[in-house]
C-alpha cells in the first residue's frame, strides 16, 4: 500500500505527527473552554481535529458551513447529524418540545436519517431548537463535540447570523466547540474584533507548516529505498519544492513512492514526478489561469518568481493589495510567513507556460 494519502481526512500511519498540536487540542477538549483554529485549507486541521476527538472517546457533531443555504439547511444538517450520533427514539423524544416538528424519515439508500423543515416566517426558531437540542442530548461525563468548519460563513448564510447564534451558544454549558475557518482575516475579524459578536469566544490556534524535520523523518522511512545519501537527497527535493505545505507533500510524496516502486526510478524520480502531476492537471491549469484577470495574473507572475506582489512597479499599490486579498480569500494565494502561491503545482505550470 502506498504509505501516503491526501485529499481525504487522515488517521494512523497516513498521520504526520503533529505531537504539540496534538496536545492543543486534547487539553482545550479537556476544559470548559472552546477553541478557534484557524490556517489555509489543506493544511490538515480536520484531520487534526478529528484524531483529537477520536482519542478523546466522546461523541463528535461535525458540519462545514460550506455547505449550508440557509438557516434553515443549518437546522435541518444539526438534526441529521445528531439521529447519527443517537438512537433515534430518544432524539424524537425530546424533539416533542420543538415550536415547529420537522418531518423525518429514513433513507433507504444510505440507511441514514432525512430532516426536514416546513417553510417558515422565522427560521431562527428552527435553529434555537435544534441548538437547544444539542444541549439536552450532552452530558457532563460524556460532553458532545461541536466541530463548525469552515465557521467564517456564517457571515454569508443570513446578515445577523453571527449575533443570533452567539446569543445562543453562550447559554450552553456542557458542549466543546472547535471552530475552523481558513479566511484568516475574516476569522480573525469575528474572533478577535471587540464589536464582534464572537470576541474573544475560545483559544485561539493558528495551524502552520509542518515543521521540516519532522516532515522530512515521516518521508524518509516510508520511501522504499535505502541508499542514505540519495534517499536523503530526495526527500530534501520534495520538500524544497512543495515549501513544507502538508497536502502537496504527500501528494508529490505518494507520486514519487509509485516511480520507485512500480517504475523503480530513483535518478530524477521527484523532477519526473512533479512533470507528472503538472501534465494531469494542464486543463484544470490552464482554465484557470484564463480566468483571472491582468491583475490576478501579475500577482500571480510575481510570486512565482518569488517576488513580493506589493512591490510590483508595473501595478498600483492599492490595485495589487486588492487582488492579493481576492486571490487569498478565493484560497489560491496564501500567507504563512510571506505571500506564496498555494498550489506548488500550479506555480509550476506558471513558470513552465506563462513567463
């Protein structure tokens, strides 16, 4: 089996230790308080989170508000998720208090639980009783986890979101929340802005790169090879060439473990790799990259030359922080310690086609 995965949630072997982060959010997990976690996408905190409360033994709600429509889908996916978690007699039971009954009824594709809400004047009252319900089903020795990623949506669901639904979950005592949200500067606007609704609600966690020796040991003894010198000369070149970002590690990672492995190709394995995975995604590359405005795309240049797009002469100031921040909250540029295109990939492509 290919000892590394990506693209979906990791656990076990495919796990690249994050012992101190680890720790972070089993003591927050282990308090009365709730967390924030904020980094870019694909840097792992769901895989993180999840381990945290998979070896914390308690009962996990899990959402991304990617996903919601409304208030009303809000409420609905809360009651789904809980029929999961719970034996569906006691759920009904205490549904009988709702203001308004939703209709539920079972799947008989995937055996799991459809909820839903008649039309309604005040679509709050739905999500006051499901949160409510959230709260009755917890206990103190054994507290539900509430897990909203990708929390920084609330925003674009319903203007006032955040205050109603702050309002609510300050009266709730025997719940942990662990909020994730990849927008940095929206995140840290609702957390960390003292008008904000949300100001100051929990810890605050910043997820950042895998540290590089670490990520280099994880690689190194799972590549089949065991020549030291060219081993370590391989695993130096892919983590120079993906910047330590964790998702296109064990993608350039698992690549180069199948052309050693089925190719036995070591010369050259990662420069191949790479070519490899840029020609597979030459369309996705190219579509993209037709889609960006002249802006966009002298940003984009900049960075792939490894210049700061703020001091590019050729822009405006004003005009080159604006697509910066478009292109960061679209998730295609991001900043750990300075600005970098978040596809290794794609920057690639870029400096192969588009110079």
């Amino acid at each position: 089996m290919n000892p590394f995965q990506f693209g979906v949630l990791v656990d076990n072997e495919y796990f690249t230790d994050r012992i101190n982060e680890l720790r972070e959010v089993q003591m927050s997990l282990n308090s009365a308080n709730h967390l924030i976690l904020i980094s870019p996408r694909r840097f792992g905190k769901s895989s993180l989170v999840a381990k945290a409360v998979k070896m914390s033994g308690r009962p996990c709600l899990s959402l991304n508000m990617q996903n919601m429509l409304s208030v009303e889908d809000f409420a609905s996916k809360l009651l789904r998720e809980l029929f999961r978690l719970y034996p569906m007699e006691r759920i009904r039971h205490l549904m009988t208090h709702f203001r308004i009954i939703p209709t539920v009824s079972t799947n008989p594709i995937t055996n799991g639980v459809d909820v839903s809400f008649q039309p309604v004047m005040n679509s709050m009252v739905l999500l006051e009783d499901a949160m409510d319900l959230i709260e009755k089903v917890s206990t103190e020795n054994k507290k539900l986890v509430v897990v909203l990623d990708e929390f920084q949506e609330i925003l674009n669901i319903r203007k006032g979101l955040d205050k109603q639904l702050r309002s609510i979950m300050q009266e709730q005592q025997h719940l942990n929340y662990i909020l994730l949200g990849s927008q940095e500067s929206m995140m840290t606007d609702i957390f960390e802005r003292k008008k904000s609704p949300f100001y100051h609600f929990g810890k605050l966690m910043r997820l950042n790169k895998i540290p590089y020796d670490d990520f280099k040991e994880y690689i190194t003894t799972r590549l089949p090879l065991n020549e030291d010198e060219k081993l370590h000369g391989i695993v130096e070149e892919i983590l120079a060439f993906t910047n330590l970002h964790p998702y296109y590690t064990q993608q350039l990672s698992a690549q180069v473990w199948e052309m050693m492995t089925y190719d036995h190709l070591v010369d050259g394995v990662v420069k191949e790799a790479v070519s490899k995975i840029v020609r597979v995604h030459d369309l996705d590359f190219e579509r993209l990259w037709l889609n960006f405005n002249r802006t966009d795309r002298s940003v984009i240049l900049s960075l792939s030359k490894g210049e700061n797009p703020l001091q590019n002469r050729k822009v405006a100031s004003s005009t080159s922080f604006s697509a910066v921040k478009r292109l960061m909250k679209a998730g295609y540029v991001i900043r750990v310690t300075d600005y970098e295109i978040e596809d290794p990939f794609f920057k690639e492509w870029v400096i192969r086609f588009c110079q």
